[in-house]
C-alpha cells in the first residue's frame, strides 16, 4: 500500500472513531453537554482539533453520524415500499416509517446508542432542522409521507403540523427510552425491537386518526 492510501485508510479509521464516540458521548450527556476536545480525547485522539478538522461545525458532525446509519435503514424503506406497491392503509405507510427505524435498531445489538443520540438531538431546534432536512432529503421518505397523506382525512394545518411533531417525538423518545432500558439491562415494555414497532404503529395511527378538537372541547 502507497504512503498516500495508508494515509487516507488511517484517516477513514479515525473519522469513524470519532463519530462512534461522538455518537455515544451526545446519547449518555447531551449534544452541548460534550465539547469537541473531549469527543477528541475518548476517541483517542492527540491533537486536540482533531474533530474539527474532520468535520468542521457541530451540526456537520451531527450529520455525519446520522449519515452514517442511513443506507440500512434507507433499504428497508425501499423494500417496504415494494411489498404495498402504491396501495395500502394508513397502518401500512406508518409502518414503512417506522419499522426500518426500529429493525436498524435491533440490527446494532445492545448497547446501542443511536435513538438516545437522535433523541437528545431532537431537543435543540437548530440540530432538530438537520435531522428533519437530512429526513425529507430521502426519496424513500418523500414517497411514504405522500402516500400517507393522501389516505388520511383532511385535517387543519396546524393540528396537521401538530401531529406530524407529535409522531416525530412519539418515535423517538420511546425508542431512546428501550434503548437506554436494554442498555441497563432493564425491563421493557416490549420483548423485542419488532414488538416494540408494532405498537408504535398502532399508537401513531391512533394519533393520526384522532377527532380534531378545538380549545376547550
């Protein structure tokens, strides 16, 4: 191997080191609860601007770790899509947002830490932005949202919006929240990850197909 490709393969190694620890670091403590050096430091790392050499901002650092679990779970959207061809119910098309998510999930083992990262992620605005362009820039997930859409009732915008954040949260805190159970060797609701799906299916569906109320109703 030439000197130039041992050097990009040790850089490679490094850039996926850093986004494991990265990963964990931001799941066990908060996004902001971690500075950069000490990203650096876990990951074994000498030169203190070894993350932001890599990666340059936080928010691109952030969107390499979710980059770097979207190809498994963008697959399984793809197959998913096939096996309803365009028809299906509203459980369906939830179902093909869910599953692929809770199937990648289960694929890491335990402990994994990546729906306790997606989760603290979700609770700043500007980092949520990313998670939710990096999302809508999948074909997989712009195909399923419009096929969704047109089998729900015609709900307000504001409940509509209400909802789709609801659905976002509800997914991903109950995720985190096994994920961070079966880390700890804690009971769970559900025996398994595909358990656990199926009844977040139903529960998204529900909140989906609920009356819209008014204040005070």
């Amino acid at each position: 191997m030439s000197g130039r490709a041992a050097g990009a393969e040790r850089s490679s190694d490094t850039r996926e080191l850093i986004l494991a620890t990265a990963e964990r670091l931001f799941a066990e403590r908060g996004v902001h609860a971690v500075s950069n050096r000490q990203v650096g430091e876990a990951a074994g790392q000498g030169n203190n601007f070894a993350v932001g050499y890599h990666f340059g901002s936080r928010a691109e650092l952030v969107r390499a770790i979710i980059r770097r679990h979207a190809e498994p779970v963008e697959r399984a959207r793809v197959r998913m899509l096939a096996g309803i061809a365009g028809g299906g119910q509203v459980r369906d098309w939830v179902a093909c947002l869910v599953r692929p998510f809770t199937e990648h999930l289960a694929a890491l083992g335990s402990p994994s830490w990546y729906a306790r990262f997606g989760a603290q992620v979700m609770t700043d605005p500007a980092l949520r932005r990313v998670v939710v362009d990096d999302a809508l820039g999948a074909a997989s997930v712009r195909r399923i949202l419009d096929g969704l859409n047109r089998r729900l009732p015609a709900l307000p915008l504001p409940v509509y919006l209400e909802r789709s954040a609801m659905t976002r949260h509800l997914v991903m805190h109950t995720c985190a929240e096994r994920e961070r159970a079966l880390a700890a060797g804690l009971p769970t609701a559900r025996p398994s990850w595909d358990d656990a799906a199926t009844g977040l299916v139903a529960a998204v569906v529900g909140l989906w197909l609920a009356p819209v109320t008014t204040t005070g109703a």
